[in-house]
C-alpha cells in the first residue's frame, strides 16, 4: 500500500531545530537589548552555523488566518512569534480576535495584559504600557485589541489598526523585524480589520473539507484585498489517518488550494497540554514533533521560502523464497 510522506525541499529546515537544546528560562542571553535584530545570535540559530536569513522589506507584517474557527490560528501565532524571537528577531504579535482573544492564554501572559489597543487609541495610555514584554525572550511583545469579550469598539477598523502599525515601526527602539497578526474566524470586520495593514498572510488550514472550503475563499479576500504572498500551514495532520485514506493528505491540500507550503503540523497531544499551560510548544524540552514542525515553518517565514509536499510509494516488500512457488 502506498504511504505519504512529507519531505522539505530545504535540507536544512529538516535538521533539529538546536534552539530545543537550549532552555530559555534559564539562559543567560540578553533579555532586554535597545535593537534586538542587531543582537548577536542566540545558540539554536549557530547549530545551523546561521540565523536564518531575513528575506523581504521590514517590518514583515502577516496575518495569520483562516476563515474557521479553531484550526490552529492562535496556536500558530504563540509559537511562529515565539519562535521567530528565538531566531534573535523582533516581534509583536497582535490579538486581533476582539470577542475571543486567547492568544495571551498561550503565552502564560494574561495577567500582564492591563492596557489594550483601545485605550492606546482613546489617549489613556501610551503604546508602550499596552505591549506586554515576554520575559523569556525579551525581544517578542504582545499586544491585544481588546478586553476578552468586548465588541469591535464603534469606529475601530483597519485605519486605526494601521495606525498602530506605524507607531510601532517608528517606535524610539526602532521598528520591529515581523509583526504578526492573529486574525479572528470569519470572514466579517474583525476579518477585514486584521488583513488591512498586513502584506503578506500565513493561511492555516486542517485537512478536512470544510477548512479547505473557508481556507478557498479567505484566499480569494485576501488577493481582492492585495495580499499575493500567502503561504499555508497544514496542522493537525496525522499520518495514520492519511494512510488509512480517511484524512487527505498535505499533498492533496496543497494541490486543492494552490499555495506553497510553510509547514505541516502533525496533530499532538502535547499541543494542548501546552495551551492549557501557557507555555508555547516550542519551548517544550524535550522537542515535539508539532514544535519542530512549528519551529521548521518559521525559519522558512524567515526566508521566504517553502516546503514540498510528495507523496511516495512505499518499497514493495521483498519477496520471500516461497513468492517463487505462489506461497
Ligand atoms: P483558532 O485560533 O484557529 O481558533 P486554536 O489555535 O485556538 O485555533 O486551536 C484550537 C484548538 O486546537 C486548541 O485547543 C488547540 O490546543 C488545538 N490544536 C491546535 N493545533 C493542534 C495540533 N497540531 N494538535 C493537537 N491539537 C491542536
Ligand atoms: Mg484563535
């Protein structure tokens, strides 16, 4: 029977991801430096004897989405985000998904969330007290819309949301080297104001019919809207299914959507624990399949590159000295 395997075109990207060998809670690495891209390279990056190269004009702004709901957007973000700070670069990731933000949840930052976007823009407080700084990696900072459960404040749109975006890139500090954007599910306002400032997407996706249907038609918004550079992640993946022809495969997605793959997430149990933790994966020591996967996707983020998704025939089994006879 034929099995599927799902091989990565960049040699490299298939290597561990070294930074699992080094624990972020008890490093010694600069935790607060003015311009973190110009800090030296954190350990994980030299097992590659390289920082991933960043491609592309900064700030690299991307919107992570998908159009259903629970697919792995917010989940995505924690660890992309975390991932790229990790790489040494900047990041700020946005919570757009205003009634049900939970990206703070993932990050185990909820209680450091005082000021939000809101108040940032109603004049209560200053863009810096609504970031809310990791204290693993000092160089990856989070920034919610809104308070959980709140509306879409009256006139909060893509203006003010690119309005803010320009006030982190002239931050005193300097401008971030990624600021990402968790998109909330749908496709109505809260949709439209997380893609506006955004220029490229990352379109997360689980092999079932009903995501590849929303995952289509998010892809067809996003073109209308000017978003060409948008890449797919393929999560909860989970190869005895796809051997068993119950799960389509990556390679069936890719094909139906017709975008190049960041990555392929297999589904893992670990991801939850981590949710429930607030402790992104890919922090997780020993390594996850999932978080390696997570940390494969974000060195190609980085460089703008992708990943093939083959299918491969598996060798037929050697035929035994009775084969000869019709045993
Ligand atoms: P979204 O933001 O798209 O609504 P989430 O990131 O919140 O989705 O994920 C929805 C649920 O799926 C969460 O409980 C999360 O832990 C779980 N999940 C996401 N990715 C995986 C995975 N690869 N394996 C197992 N569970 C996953
Ligand atoms: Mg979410």
């Amino acid at each position: 029977m034929a099995s599927l395997r799902l091989f990565s075109t960049n040699h490299q990207s298939l290597l561990l991801p070294s930074s699992l060998s080094h624990n972020p809670l008890t490093s010694s690495s600069p935790r607060f430096v003015k311009n973190p891209s110009r800090r030296s390279p954190i350990r994980s990056v030299l097992q590659f004897n390289r920082k991933p190269e960043l491609a592309g004009e900064t700030p690299r702004i991307v919107v992570i989405t998908s159009g259903k709901g629970g697919v792995g957007k917010t989940t995505t973000t924690a660890n992309v985000g975390l991932s790229l700070a990790r790489y040494g670069f900047s990041v700020v990731a946005i919570d757009a998904d205003l009634g049900l933000r939970n990206l703070d949840l993932l990050l185990g930052l909820e209680n450091r969330v005082n000021y939000t976007c809101v108040e940032v823009i109603n004049g209560d407080c200053r863009l810096d007290q609504a970031l809310v700084r990791d204290k693993r990696w000092s160089n990856f900072e989070l920034l919610c819309i809104s308070k959980p459960r709140s509306k879409l404040p009256m006139g909060f749109g893509g203006k003010a949301l690119e309005w803010l975006v320009d006030a982190l890139k002239t931050r005193p500090e300097g401008s971030p080297d990624f600021i990402i954007i968790d998109c909330p599910a749908g496709i109505d306002a809260g949709f439209i104001t997380a893609i506006t400032p955004a220029n490229e997407a990352i379109l997360v996706t689980t092999p079932d019919i009903t995501a590849l249907r929303d995952a289509d038609r998010v892809t067809g918004l996003l073109e209308c809207d000017g978003i060409r550079d948008i890449k797919m992640i393929v999560n909860r993946v989970r190869t005895d299914m796809i051997r068993g022809e119950d799960m389509m495969s990556v390679l069936d997605v890719q094909e139906m959507l017709g975008l190049s793959l960041l990555g392929a997430i297999p589904e893992d149990s670990e991801v939850i624990r981590s949710t429930n933790r607030g402790f992104p994966l890919v922090l997780n020591k020993p390594p996850t399949l999932a978080g390696l996967a997570f940390e494969q996707a974000a060195w190609r983020l980085v460089e703008q590159d992708s990943m093939k998704a083959v299918m491969v025939e598996e060798e037929p089994k050697k035929r035994g000295f009775f084969s000869f006879f019709g045993g």
